[in-house]
C-alpha cells in the first residue's frame, strides 16, 4: 500500500525533529549502564534457588529507602520481625522517641504493601500509573519512558507510593525483567534532588543503576554464604539431608523445625538434630531466641536476631508464681569503692553534735497526754 503525501511530509517532520533535537550526554550514558545491569540481574536471578530469599531482603530495603526518603527512618530488620509476626525489641529512651519508632514501621509497612502486596485501593490507584508508563514506553522505551512518566505523574500531583507499586509490575509487563524486583529508585527524591526534567531523569536513571548494581553485590553475598555453609556441611553419608536441608534453610528467609520436617519428608526429631548440628558448628542462627517458637534462618540473617525482643524469662533463683510483697526482686548493684582520699576526709572529720531537744519534747507530751488519761480512767 503506497503512502500517502501527508504521510510522508509527517514522517519527514519527525524524523527532522528527532535529527535537531539534542540529547543529553549523561541521559544516554546511564540509560545504557541501567540496561546492562538489569539485563545481568535478571540474568542472574532467573530460576535462582534462593529466590524467596533474595526476595525478601529486597522488599525490605526497598521499603526502608522509600520510607527514609518520605522522612521516615526505620531499621528493615525492625520491619523483618513485623512481618514475620515476632515481637521487635524497643526501642528509644522516652515514649516519644518509641512513637517515632512506631510510626516509622507503619510508614514502612505501608510501602512494603505498595511493593509487594498492594490492596484493592492500592491496585485502583496503580492502573492509571501504569497506562501511563505504558504510554511513555512506547515512544522512549522501558527505561527512560519510566522516567519521563515518574516526572510527570508527581509534576501533575500525584504520589510516590502508586508509581513506585506500578514500576514493580512495569518492569515485568514491559519484559525487561523475569522477577518482580522492588528497583524504584527511591533515592531519587532526596531533598538535594533537581527537578528540572534535564537534570531529574538522568539522576533517576543512575539512581536506579545504582540500586541494581546493590541488588547484585547483595545477591552475590547471600550466594557466598550459602556455599559456604554448603561445604562445611559436606562431608555426610550419601542418604544424609544436611545438603538439601541448608538449602532449604538458605531459601527462604525464616524457617520453624516442623516445616523443614515436612519439605524434607523427615520427622521433626530429625529436623531438630539437624538444625541443632548447624547451630553449633555455626552455619545458622536462631532469630527467636530460643522460645516456644522456634525459628532459623542462615547466618546472614543474624541482624534479625538482634532486632527480636527475647522472651521474658524469671530471674535467677526466683522461684514460681507472683513474688511476695516483702522479697526484693530488684538486682542489689554492689556498691561503688570509696577512694583512698575520700577515707581520709571521712577519718580526720569529726562527728556533729545530735540535737535531741525535738525528741525531749515529744516524750515529755506524750507522758503528759498518758498521766491526762489515767486521770480520767481513774
């Protein structure tokens, strides 16, 4: 089918736009480093084996860099025991400085739900986000289309929390990654940020290669961890699980003796002797602190294990039930030396003088108040 004329002198005017137009140096230099690291990242983490894992400490330092952007500072090992239903220690000396705590994990718990989990309200909220980074792709591509539509949606008035939920599925739907990847890059809304369009899309497209770049250094830690443990552990029977249960204990974040029992097919005694084995030749630890529930992850998680509130346990030598009401249960601090010349000021002063005149006077009312009331008895 022939063109028509418009057709052509519409073409031509494009392609002159597109020829006189200038284009930004840094723009095309981090456009082609994010291209390659996300290639390599997706590369890297198709069919992984330690993907839930992977996973779940990407979420949560996601959630913290956009939380901590927002104004909100939380630790995501603080975050990590919410959500897996443990108690946090707490922290901060005074009840307000606990509420700051409080409300920064609920900020953070909200953008982990944007993230990864989003609501029915949430997901209303990303459709016209992602139509349009959708829009923005196909004249730019994923990656700067994503940028330029980011700019746009705050620059009409928009919030973070729908674009940042919409970017996660962007990345997949647009087939630049296989793995729902929390890269938002949240550190482009720095209060030193520009904002100008010229100056704001290159800083968000090397704030995303770098954040891809962390993900990586991230990954290759927690891989060298696993073998690591992997080849202390070898040196087993041919029938033995301790391989299979360490991967399993690598993969996902946090794992109880009753379901390493049943995705290994062993009984939960079998289980125990397993995980009580890497505890001490210290491939694993225990995040729970030994209570009723009992839960283990790979030595790279022991942050975690700092950020869970130990169970309260009795003192020692306290003996059960509610203490009487005479027993002291508060710890005696030994008391603190006295030096030498201290000894010597309290050895050369010398004792002042007890007034008793007070004393003489009450004794000499109350006989008075006594010889009164024989009188009357009398």
């Amino acid at each position: 089918m022939a063109a028509t004329s418009s057709d052509l002198s519409h073409t031509r005017a494009r392609r002159h736009a597109i020829a006189s137009s200038t284009v930004n140096p840094e723009i095309l230099l981090w456009l082609t480093r994010s291209a390659l690291i996300f290639g390599r990242l997706d590369q890297r983490l198709h069919t992984h084996p330690l993907l839930p894992a992977i996973l779940f400490r990407e979420r949560l330092e996601a959630a913290r860099a956009c939380a901590a952007v927002d104004g909100f500072l939380i630790d995501p090992w603080h975050l990590a025991a919410e959500l897996e239903g443990l108690k946090p220690r707490v922290v901060g000396e005074s009840a307000y400085e606990r509420g700051d705590v409080i409300d920064a994990a609920r900020a953070a718990f909200e953008r982990y739900l944007w993230l990864v989990h989003p609501d029915g309200r949430q997901k209303d909220a990303m459709v016209p986000a992602e139509a349009l980074l959708q829009a923005e792709a196909r004249q730019a591509g994923p990656l700067l289309g994503a940028a330029r539509a980011f700019h746009h949606w705050i620059e009409t008035g928009h919030d973070r929390s729908s674009m940042r939920g919409a970017l996660v599925r962007f990345w997949q739907a647009s087939h630049l990654l296989r793995t729902p990847l929390p890269l938002v890059a949240a550190k482009a809304f720095a209060s030193d940020a520009p904002w100008s369009p010229s100056e704001w899309i290159p800083l968000f497209l090397l704030r995303l290669a770098e954040d891809a770049q962390a993900m990586e250094q991230r990954v290759i830690a927690l891989e060298h961890g696993w073998r690591m443990a992997r080849a202390k552990a070898s040196g087993q029977r041919s029938t033995s699980r301790a391989a299979a249960a360490l991967d399993l204990i690598a993969a996902f974040p946090v794992l109880s003796a009753s379901r390493l029992a049943g995705m290994l097919g062993i009984s939960l005694k079998a289980s125990y002797l397993h995980l009580e084995r890497f505890l001490a030749e210290d491939l694993i630890v225990e995040v729970t602190h030994r209570s009723a529930r009992r839960l283990f992850a790979l030595k790279g998680m022991a942050p975690l294990r700092e950020a869970v509130r130990p169970p309260r346990r009795p003192l020692p030598g306290r003996r059960r039930g509610r203490p009487r009401r005479d027993e002291d249960t508060m710890p005696q601090l030994p008391p603190e030396p006295m030096g030498q010349s201290a000894l010597a000021d309290l050895s050369r002063r010398s004792p002042e003088p007890i007034d008793y005149t007070a004393l003489e006077e009450a004794l000499a009312a109350a006989d008075a108040a006594m010889t009164r009331f024989r009188s009357v008895i009398d």
